[in-house]
C-alpha cells in the first residue's frame, strides 16, 4: 500500500534530510581535524571558559536570527500580502534552526554542569572528553547551519518564490470549497487559495513591477491548465472552478484596463486566453462560454481605455480561441467569439484605434474562413452579420480601411451562405472558390503574412 505523503510533510522531510546532512559531514571533518591536531585533550578550565563563551556566543546569535527573521516577515506582508506571514510560518528552516542552536545551546549547558566533577589539578576531564568536543562540534554546525538558512531567507523575499508557495494551494478541492455558492463573484476570502496571489499583482500593479505581475498570473494560470487537463472535473464543477479563476483575473484586468497599463493588461488576456484554449481543447463547453465572455469583457475594458495593444492582443487571442473551437467542433464557443470580437471592435472604432479595428475585422474574416474550411456554413450568417455591423461602425468612426474590408468579406461570406440554402451547385468545390477569395481579399490588404500563422 502506497503512502502518500503531505506537501508540508515532505518539505519538512527534504529540509531535515539536509541540515541532518550537513551536521554530519560537519562533525566527521571536525572530528578528525580534532585528531589530527590533538585537540581532543583540554584543560578543565580551558574547556570551561570556551563552553561558556559558547553558550553565550549561540544565545545571542539565535536572538539575533529570531529578531531580524520576525522583521524579514513583517517586512515581506506589508510589501505583498499579510497571507504571507502563513507561507513563512510553514517554511520549517526557521524552526530547525531554532532547534539546533536549542540543541547545542542545553548541550553545552549540560557539559559545563559536568565539567564541575572534573579534578583541574589533574588537568584531566576524565571521560568527558568526548563530549566537550561534540559540544564544540554543535557549535561549529550551529553557524555553519546559518548559510542555508540566510539563503533560504534571501530565496523567501522575492516574490516569485512567495507566489510559487502560494499557487501550490491552488487546487480543485480548495477552489470548490472557496466557491460554494452558485453566485457570481461571491467567494470565501478566507479559503479563497488565489487571492493572497492576485493582491501581490495588484500591489505590483501600483508600482509597475511587470514581472511580479507575469509570475503571479502565471502560477495561477499554470495552476489552473494543471486542474482542468489532470482532474476528473465533473459538470457542474467546471463552471465554479472556471468562475473563480476568472473573477480574480477579469477583476485584475480591468483594473490594469482602468490604471491604463497596457503591458499589465495583455499579461491578464494572455493567461486567460491560455486557460480558454485548454478549456476548449478539454471540450467544456460551459467553461470555454464563461471564459469566452470574461475575456470580451476584460477586451472591451481596454478598448474603452484606449490601450490598442492590448485591444489588438485580445483580437488575436479570440481569433485563438475560435480556430480551436472550431477545430473541436465547438460551434457555440466559435460564435461566441465572433459576438464578442464585434462588441470589441465597435468599441475600439468609436475610441478611434486605428489599428486594432483592423486587427479586429481581420479575425472576424479568418474564423469565418476556418468555418467554411471546416464545412460549418450554416454559422456563416452569423459571421457576415458581425462584419457588416462592424463595417457600419467603422465607416462612420472613419476607419474606411477596416470598413472597407467587413463589407467586402461579408459579401464573400453571404455568397457562401446562399450557397449553403440553395443546394443546386457543387458544394465543394463553391465553398474551394470563396476561400480563395477570402485569401485574395486578405492578401490584398497586405496582412497575410501577419495572419499566417493563424
């Protein structure tokens, strides 16, 4: 029978199993250094004046390390989070520490009490040797213990090493017993394994640390691909877990959205795109639906706030989530693509992003492509209704570039569409010709090589 052991339990094994390790080869190598130079015969006096200064030298360093450790902690939750402090708490390189020097500290008390049977004028300890050099040798180890011990500590201040030991408490069960109601956005803070994560991204918003901001979604993000790919997920738990992950992201998007940080805004359309994909290649629907709409509602936010990079990212990572969609026949999250792509892209015409409603036209044109690639005709009216909307809107922001473009696609994809109702031509081999034209259309615009890849 197989044992499966704790995180915390394991991390307290690796951590022993090292300290262990390293006393050991500490003791041997003094011990024979010991040998070698003698020093294994001492004076009774000798002996007592350095086990007291010992003593005294390993009490005031573990004061030390206690102190500035308490202030390192402090520190580190008024900087990310006060959920920090629990990460600390549960690193046992603190408290190993603690119990070495405790070790070596009432060890050495206990031989100085022994030491007091000893007979100086004999200038013997008698048998005693043996532990005044184990005493010293608790002592040596107990500074040499500091090394790891500061690296480690150095190691815990950087964010990504808090984030990394957050994130491992990001798992299906802790998600669903932070989401137990069936509300929007209502989450239990207190069991909610993300939030201690999505207040360092948010503080990192404030003082435009990108990285911290790319390490914290990122965790979640690789978290939650771990949950969806590797877990039995059952329907009616998919959209609470896709819920939670996505009302901290959706929040944290448009919050980026609203600070007008465009670099902070594509990260959270990066790593939501990134779980829609997985949700849309796992074949949950529901989830990719929900994911689909967080997604246009974090896009629609950065067009509003004029961030065209952002707005161009989000185009492209629908146009993304539509192939796959498509590919995994998936036709209700590919139209809902299309939905939210025109919601975008009127949005960002009226705030006059040039290029992002291009942008925005063209992915239209390239899942209705796929679409009729795949012999989904029968969502092609869906698809030339968003471009010729899209175009409307355009013509009158003056984007005539990008109007110009929906209108002539759309009538491409009307004609495909009629194809489809009347039944009287060869199916295949109309539907051969309007790809090409798709192809002419999109080749003429001189965005082929842009698009190729998609």
């Amino acid at each position: 029978m197989q044992i499966k052991l704790s995180k915390d339990t394991c991390l307290w094994l690796r951590r022993l199993t090292r300290y262990s390790s390293l006393g050991a080869a500490v003791i041997i190598i003094l011990h024979i250094i010991f040998s070698y130079l003698g020093f294994l015969h001492t004076d009774v006096d000798s002996a007592r004046y350095m086990l007291s200064a010992l003593v005294q030298g390993e009490a005031a360093i573990v004061a030390l390390v206690v102190t500035l450790s308490l202030v390192a902690v402090q520190l580190a939750a008024s900087s990310y989070s006060a959920r920090v402090i629990e990460v600390f708490r549960r690193t046992p390189d603190l408290w190993i520490l603690m119990g070495i020097y405790g070790v070596a500290i009432f060890y050495g008390l206990g031989v100085l009490k022994m030491i007091e049977r000893a007979n100086p004028q004999v200038n013997s300890l008698s048998n005693l040797e043996g532990q005044v050099a184990f005493s010293y040798y608790l002592g040596v180890f107990a500074f040499v213990a500091m090394v790891p011990y500061i690296w480690k500590t150095l190691e815990m201040l950087k964010p990504s090493t808090v984030i990394n030991m957050l994130a491992e408490g990001i798992t299906k069960e802790s998600i669903l017993s932070a989401n137990a109601s069936d509300r929007w956005g209502e989450i239990n803070v207190e069991k909610d394994p993300t939030q201690p994560i999505i207040d360092i991204v948010r503080i990192a918003l404030m003082k435009y640390d990108i990285e911290t901001i790319r390490d914290g979604l990122g965790a979640v993000r690789k978290h939650a691909e771990y949950i969806l790919r590797n877990e039995n997920i059952e329907k009616n738990e998919e959209e609470k877990i896709l819920q939670h992950l996505f009302v901290h992201l959706l929040r944290f998007g448009e919050l980026s959205a609203s600070k007008y940080n465009d670099e902070s805004t594509w990260i959270a359309i990066d790593n939501m795109t990134k779980i829609g994909i997985v949700t849309v290649e796992q074949k949950l629907e529901g989830a990719a639906f929900f994911a689909t709409v967080s997604l246009m509602r974090v896009g629609g936010s950065a067009a509003k706030h004029k961030l065209e990079g952002a707005t161009i990212g989000v185009a492209k990572s629908f146009r993304d989530i539509g192939k796959t969609a498509i590919e995994q026949r998936l036709e209700i999250v590919a139209m809902e693509t299309v939905s939210s792509l025109k919601l975008i892209g009127e949005v960002a015409a009226k705030q006059k992003l040039k290029v992002a409603t291009e942008e925005i036209v063209i992915s239209i044109i390239r899942i209705g492509r796929v679409l009729t690639e795949y012999k989904l005709v029968s969502e092609i009216p869906d698809v030339s209704l968003s471009l010729k909307e899209m175009g409307k809107v355009a013509a009158e922001n003056d984007h005539i570039k990008a109007a110009d473009v929906a209108q002539q696609a759309a009538e491409v994809f009307e004609r495909i569409g009629e194809s489809e109702i009347r039944k009287t031509e060869d199916t295949t081999s109309y539907t051969e010709v309007y790809l090409k034209k798709i192809d002419e259309l999109l080749s003429r615009l001189d965005v082929m090589m842009n698009l190729k890849n998609v």
